[in-house]
C-alpha cells in the first residue's frame, strides 16, 4: 500500500471501512488491547507507518473485544511505560516536556514517534455517534467557482499544524508513505475538479498575534480568492484572539477585497503536556462569532468539534506526530477531509 488521495480523503465519519488508523503501542501493565476509533468487526491488515512492513494475525496482533490486541512475542514493537511517561529529563530532545501528572513525555520531531505507531485498517458495523461537519451555504463566490470548475488561488496561513509539521511528506521529514502535509492534500483533492493554485506561508511556533502583524507583509505579493486562517494551538489564552483574527480577515481584504475565508479552529495539546494545554477549547465558539459577524465571506472549519469526537473513542497520543500539539499522518487527513466537507466536494 502506498499513499492514495482518494483513500487518504475518505470521511472517518462515513462508510464501514477505516484506512490507516494510527495507533501507539504502549504498555502501561496487563494486556495490550488498544482501542480503536470504531469497535472493529474485522481487521483487514495492521502495518507500520510507513506501509512497507505488514503484521501478522495469529503472531503479532488479534481482534478481541473491538480492539487491537497486541501479542507479546510478535514482531509489532512495544512501547515500556518508561520510555512513553519519563523519569528524567530527555537528554536527545530540544524540548524537555514536564508530563501534568509528573515526570515527562516522550517528545520528538521529525518520525521519532510516527514510526513507534502503527496503521490497522478494519471493518467496523456501528457508526459516528457524535457531530459532523456540514457543507456551508457561504462562501459563495467560491463555491460557484467550484461549481462551474473554474481556476482559484488558495493561500494558507497559521502555525506549525497548516506548515504541516510531522507529516511524512513534509520537506523536513520526507519519508513512506509521503502523505503530503494537509494543506496539499486538500488542493490535490481539489485539482480533480478545477484548477487551484496554492500559498502557504504558515510559520510553526506562531500565534494569533503575529499572524495579526504579518499578514499583509507576508500575502500582498500574492493572487489568491480563498484563504484560510488556522491559528490557535499556541494561543494558550483567548485575549485578543478575536481582535487578532478578525485583523486577519481585514489585512486580507485590503489585499483582495472580494476574497472568502475558511476559518479553522485548532485541534487540542495533549493534556498532560505541562504548559501547552490552556484555553484552546474556548476557540472555536469565538471563531463562529467573526463567522457570523462577516456573513457569506467566512466559513468556520470546526476542527475543535472534530478532535473532540476523535477524543472521545482515541487516545491523544495514537493520533500526534510529537506528543505535544502536532497531527500525525491520520489526524492530518481529518484536517484535509473536514475542509474538504465544509467546501461542499466531499
């Protein structure tokens, strides 16, 4: 198996089916059964993250209960309790992040904890359960552009998440499977039906408030009718978040008074990150403000609600790419696929 748009942008909300779910093996005592977004009724294979090696049924894993059942003596590796909540300090890490329950998390960029996971592809019988991104009525310069399968320029703007850190395809990282990062497999989906041309300039580390000061900086020089906004992740407070990002919005009308807008709210930092967690959740229901207040121009990419979902039947960190705030592969693609809905394509 390799890297497919099509399969990659499949809804994880719809169909019977799952493709790639990530999962991190670790052992925090007694039987290692992982849960999976769905309660799985069969599983169809179990691979690495880079899809290059398959397990085995009956010697490295087993379907019990709806999970993964990881069997001691395999070939899947095992993550020690030790090496996923630390007693000391990483000494190999830029980053030493203190864990809220004590001690410190496992961190690393680049693959160092994509390739301790792995991807279970299964059949699953029961459903969602929770809410679902809806095609928006705005935005509809855009979506009559769609419609009639005319050319647009798309621009993106935010943080590490839109730069696409973790990714296996990011320039950084580059290795199989090369999912591109987000961003990409969202105009590549989007150059089935019509000509898009794309912008990135998402910076990692940034907040709200820089975005606010280099938007115009940054995007004058560019031709774009659609943007989208997705800051967030380190606006670990909500003041000035709003005034931030509807600065945003003006900076880019300036530039292109008829442009339209996707505004994306941040998924949410592992809980136990000590110092990343802080008042994300409160986001999105500011977001929805300046959506409403800017009428058909802005749509809200509800990537909070999404996360939550997600949340709710998966650990935080069988879906990251660092164990902090980063999207693995998996995650990444629910980036691409909700924007994709929102858009009405998919």
């Amino acid at each position: 198996m390799k890297y497919d748009n099509k399969i990659t942008t499949k809804p994880v909300w719809e169909g019977n089916t799952v493709y790639n779910e990530t999962v991190w093996p670790v052992d925090f005592g007694g039987e290692l059964v992982v849960p999976l977004l769905y309660r799985a009724d069969k599983i169809i294979s179990v691979t690495d993250t880079t899809y290059q090696t398959e397990y085995k049924e009956g010697t490295d894993y087993e379907l019990k209960d709806g999970g993964l059942h990881i069997l001691s003596g395999g070939n899947i590796k095992i993550t020690e309790k030790d090496g996923f909540l630390l007693k000391k300090p990483q000494k190999d890490s830029p980053l030493s992040i203190a864990a809220s329950c004590g001690g410190w998390l496992f961190f690393s960029e680049g693959d160092g904890i994509t390739k301790k996971q792995i991807c279970v592809t299964y059949e699953h019988s029961d459903k969602w359960g929770a809410k679902v991104p809806q095609k928006t009525e705005k935005l509809p310069k855009i979506r009559e552009k769609i419609r009639r399968k005319e050319p647009f320029g798309f621009a993106f703007f935010g943080d590490s998440i839109t730069y696409g850190c973790n990714a296996s395809g990011m320039k950084e990282i580059n290795k199989p499977p090369y999912m591109p990062i987000w961003p990409k497999m969202t105009v590549e989906y989007l150059n089935n039906i019509c000509e898009v041309s794309y912008v990135n300039r998402a910076v990692g580390g940034m907040a709200s408030k820089w975005g606010a000061e280099k938007l115009y900086e940054l995007f004058k020089d560019d031709k774009f009718d659609l943007m989208l906004i997705a800051f967030g992740m380190n606006d670990i407070s909500v003041n000035g978040f709003e005034e931030n990002t509807e600065k945003m919005i003006e900076e880019a009308l300036k530039i292109n008074p008829d442009c339209e807008f996707l505004i994306v709210s941040t998924t949410l930092p592992h809980k136990l990150a000590a110092g990343f967690w802080g008042e994300q959740y409160k986001q999105q229901e500011i977001l929805q403000r300046i959506c409403d207040k800017y009428g058909d121009k802005t749509a809200l990419v509800p990537m909070t609600d999404m996360h939550s979902a997600l949340l709710q039947k998966k650990r935080f960190f069988d879906m990251t790419g660092n164990n902090v705030n980063h999207p693995n592969d998996f995650l990444a693609s629910v980036y691409a696929q909700t924007v994709l809905r929102v858009l009405g394509v998919l």
